[in-house]
C-alpha cells in the first residue's frame, strides 16, 4: 500500500507537485509576522534588527520562487542549487531561534508566564503542531501589543 502512494505521487505532473510546495510560504510570513509585532512592543535594545528579519524571510521567499520555476521548467541542476538550498535552511533556523527569542523577551516585558526557549523552538519548527500551541498565545498578545 505504502509503495502504491509513493509511485503515485512520482508520476504526478511537476505543477500538480507545486501546489503543496506552498506551505512553505505561510510558514515564513507567520513567523515574520510573530517578529514584526511582538517587537514593537519589545524595549530598543531588545528588539529583532529588522533589515535581518526581512533577509531572513526574504532569501528563503527568494529560493522557493526561484526553484518552483526552475523545476516547471525542467532547468534544475541540483549540484548547482545545493549550496543555495543550504543557505536558505540555515536562514529559516535562525529565524525560529530569533521568532522563539521575540517570544520569550515579549513575555518577560510584559510580566507573564514565560514559555520553554526549547518547547516554542520545536513549537516553531514542527508547525502543524506548534501553531496549535503557539498561535492562542499569539493571539492574545497581539491584544495586549494594540
């Protein structure tokens, strides 16, 4: 059964396999997001350089965008864009450690129950689980930010 799903996914279309690469997208404009509005809470000295923080979103936006046009075009050379695909590994990781870091400097700001730095990290970084952890929280201090 297992090898039945696996060989029909390979014999999709490459556009039809682009369709679910997009998830990476939401992903970066949510942590984005946690940065941008946490911080304007946070003092001067705490807070997330921005021109970092949109580096940090922007190259991996950049690398997405640039492969899904490489692979619907059947250009892509993987020995080439390797290093590239690193690059862009190592800038989503260090914004989860920057988005978990906004977090836990937000919550000693303003007083209130400090999370785990390693719990919101892996929250982070296993999304489909952590939003469901996180993103009540986020809620409620995008309340007290307003």
């Amino acid at each position: 059964m297992k090898t039945d799903l696996t060989k029909r996914y390979l014999s999709k279309r490459p556009k039809n396999i682009f369709w679910l690469s997009l998830l990476g997208i939401p992903y970066l404009i949510w942590m984005y997001s946690i940065g941008i509005e946490l911080n304007k809470k946070n003092t001067k000295s705490s807070r997330m350089n921005k021109i970092l923080l949109n580096i940090l979103v922007g190259y991996p936006t950049f690398y997405l965008i640039s492969v899904w046009i490489l692979i619907l075009t059947g250009n892509i050379n993987m020995e080439k864009t390797l290093p590239f695909h690193f690059a862009a590994m190592f800038n989503i990781l260090l914004l989860m450690i920057l988005t978990s870091r906004t977090i836990i400097k937000f919550e000693k700001r303003e007083r209130l129950k400090e999370s785990n730095g390693i719990g919101l990290f892996f929250g982070i970084w296993y999304y489909f689980i952590g939003i469901w952890y996180i993103q009540p929280k986020m809620n409620d201090y995008i309340k007290r930010v307003e």
